[in-house]
C-alpha cells in the first residue's frame, strides 16, 4: 500500500505542475499586430504581437512610430518606460514628438 499512495502522491504532484505550468501560459495577454518604428533617416523597426504592460527600450530614437496592434501603446521619451509622452491608440501613428526611447502595450 505505501507504494501506492506514493504512486498517487506523485500523479497529483504532477498533475498540480501541469495546471500551474498551462495556467501561467494562457495568463499572459499580447497584442495582435505589430508596432513599427522608424529613426529619422527613416530606418525601419518592428516589434511583433509584443505582451501587454511589458516596456520595450527601442533600438534607435524615434522619429516615428505607428500602432499597426489590436491594442493602445504608450510612448516614453526615455528608456525604460520613463517619462511618458502620448498614447496611441489601434492603428493610429506619431511623428516628431522628441525621439522617444521606449513603449508598453497597455493591457
């Protein structure tokens, strides 16, 4: 019998993990689409179907940025999500607004 019980100490054990695992996966939400940006001699960017309220330090200042996504995106002047700028909602775009360092999907 003991080794029994442990069998099913073990498959609960496991099975808790697998819903834990599959639960934290379907938890986090992205947006669809993606959000491109370009620099001021026109270099192009994207960042692709990126998660909600997660902050993307952009490769160059923006000169530009356009919200191809499903969902509003945040601009920052600096990196690291500091000092907020404007919000741009689905499919709108910004252009000349300081050269903006980093966005966020808002969830």
């Amino acid at each position: 019998m003991p080794a029994l019980a442990r069998l099913i100490r073990i498959g609960l054990a496991a099975g808790t993990a697998a819903t834990l695992i599959t639960g934290l996966a379907t938890s986090a939400q992205a947006a669809t689409g993606a959000i491109r940006y370009f620099d001021v001699n026109q270099q192009g960017f994207r960042i692709d179907n990126p998660p909600d309220n997660v902050c993307f330090n952009l490769q160059a200042r923006a000169d530009e940025i356009d919200n191809e996504t499903n969902k509003t995106v945040r601009i920052y002047l600096n990196a690291d999500c500091v000092t907020r700028v404007t919000d741009v909602p689905p499919g709108g775009a910004r252009s000349h607004i300081g050269g903006p360092r980093s966005v966020r999907v808002l969830p």
